[in-house]
C-alpha cells in the first residue's frame, strides 16, 4: 500500500532521513548568499592604501579616462568574483563614498580629482594640497561616510519596495564599509576625525558607545571601541608636536564629535538589525 503523500507549505521540505518537516532554504537567502560570501573575507583591505598613489600618479592627468579605465577593470574584477550585478553596484557604493570626500575638499576650494579604482583595495583620490588644519581633515573624512551611507540606505530603501536580494546584499556591505572605514585609525576616515575631537568629548562618545553596545551589540563596535579607547591617548600626544594645527573652536569639536558618533551608532544600530534579516534569510 502506498504510503500517503504529504503535503507541506512551500517554505517547507521533509527531510528524508527523519521524516521530519523542515523549513526549506530560504531562495533570497541563496542568491544574498552568492553575493556576500567570500567578499566579506576582503572586507579588510577595503581602504586607501597610501603606498599605491606612487605607481598610479600618471593616471591623475587623465582627468576623465583615469577613473573610468580603472572603475571597469574593477566591475570586471568584482564581476569575476561575485557576478556582474553586485561588481557594478559595488563599485557605484565605493564611487558615492569616495565622492563626499570629493565634493568636501571642493567645497573647501581645493581641487580633487575623481576617484581611481583599484580592485578589491577601493580608491584614490587625488587633492592638490594637505588639509590646512585639523577641522579640515575631519570634514574631509567624514565626508566619505556620510555620503556613503546615504547610499548604502538607498539601496536598502530600494531592497524594501524592490524585493531584489541584490540590494540587500549592497546595502549590507555599503554599510559595513562605510562603518569599518570610521575606525580611529590611520589612514581610515575615522583616523582624520579624531584630533578635531576634544578630550572629554571623546571620552563622552566612548562611554556612549559602551551603552550602546550593551543593548545592541556589533563585532565591528568592538573595534571602534578598542582603536577610540587607544587613539584617546595617541591623539593628545600629537597636538604636543603640532598645537595650532588642532587648535579647533568649541562648537565645531561638538559638531564633529556629533556627527562621527552619531554616525557610528546609526551605522551600528543598522549593521546588528541587518545581521538579524540576514540570520532569518539564513545567509549568515
């Protein structure tokens, strides 16, 4: 006699060792997965890297073919890797950040040039002059994340109406690179921001950061955490060598303070929800 078929919900297979119903793998869940996979393994090296401005310096006089040669090769190297989708919308993610650095050193009066790509290391740019005091260099490296995230939540609004597990997967790592680049730590963003920050002001958003992770702990939060912590005592030791370079008025110490903490816990806030998804989608 033949034994009755079953019948399941499609979110669900039986699985024929136990004969147990099981929920069946989640498809956004696979194809999210195709794309973060290995590219969180490189998640690392995706900041400036000074060395590489040497050998690249010839490119900068190529003012529109620079980019654009080396923004393919890398939708190419990406493409490779991760498939066509995610290395052209990686490389527009590292294009929007890149550009808020841009757009603030132009806003300043300094000319910049577009961003040169280099595979699985991120961009360059180059600027005509150093920042002239620390106020200047914090605005420049905040400006890259704060830019950067506004794209990284379009693609998550996006991800919302559109469904497409590609702007999940976009989202995701736009966030986490915006967050990773706000370490305390040279050359990262966040290693520009820290000698416009007061001492106390500093150990404020520190103490902040703890809460914070008390209720809503983000393994990169640890980093930042453990680099501020650090970088609170470094900092200090280098105004010794150059006071007036980080002489910074009172309210823009607030401001900035404002804006990289408030940044950090948005981003983080974001990074632990996300995390969440992707664990119901089973991709991480």
């Amino acid at each position: 006699m033949n034994e009755p078929q079953r019948v399941y919900d499609a979110d669900f297979r039986v699985n024929p060792e136990t004969g147990v119903p099981e929920r069946a793998p989640s498809r956004t869940a696979s194809r999210v997965r195709r794309f973060l996979g290995p590219l969180l393994v490189l998640i690392g090296i995706l900041a400036k890297i000074k060395w590489i401005v040497i050998p690249l310096q010839f490119l900068k006089g190529l003012p529109f073919l620079a980019p654009t040669l080396t923004a393919l090769v890398s939708i190419g190297a990406y493409a490779l890797a991760f498939g066509w989708q995610f290395g052209i919308g990686l490389v527009a993610m590292i294009f929007i950040h890149e550009m808020g650095h841009v757009a603030v050193l132009r806003r300043y009066g300094i000319r910049a040039s577009a961003p040169i790509f280099i595979p699985f290391l991120g961009a360059i740019i180059g600027m005509r002059q150093l920042p002239r005091d620390a106020v200047m260099e914090a605005y420049v490296g905040l400006g890259g994340p704060v830019l950067g995230s506004i794209g990284a939540f379009a693609a998550l609004g996006i991800y919302f109406v559109d469904g497409h597990p590609i702007w999940l997967a976009l989202a995701y790592i736009g966030i986490l690179l915006n967050l990773f680049n706000l370490l305390p730590l040279l050359p990262l963003d966040g290693g520009r921001v820290v000698g416009a920050v007061s001492q106390w002001m500093w150990g404020l958003g520190v103490v902040g950061l703890i809460a914070f992770m008390i209720f809503r702990p983000t393994p990169i939060l640890i980093l930042i955490l453990v680099f501020a912590a650090m970088e609170f005592i470094q900092v200090f030791r280098r105004r010794r060598i150059n006071p007036e370079y980080y002489q910074v008025p009172v309210r823009q110490r607030a401001t900035i303070a404002a804006v990289y903490f408030g940044l950090v816990v948005i981003l983080g806030l974001s990074m632990h929800e996300l995390n969440l998804v992707m664990q119901g989608l089973r991709v991480i």
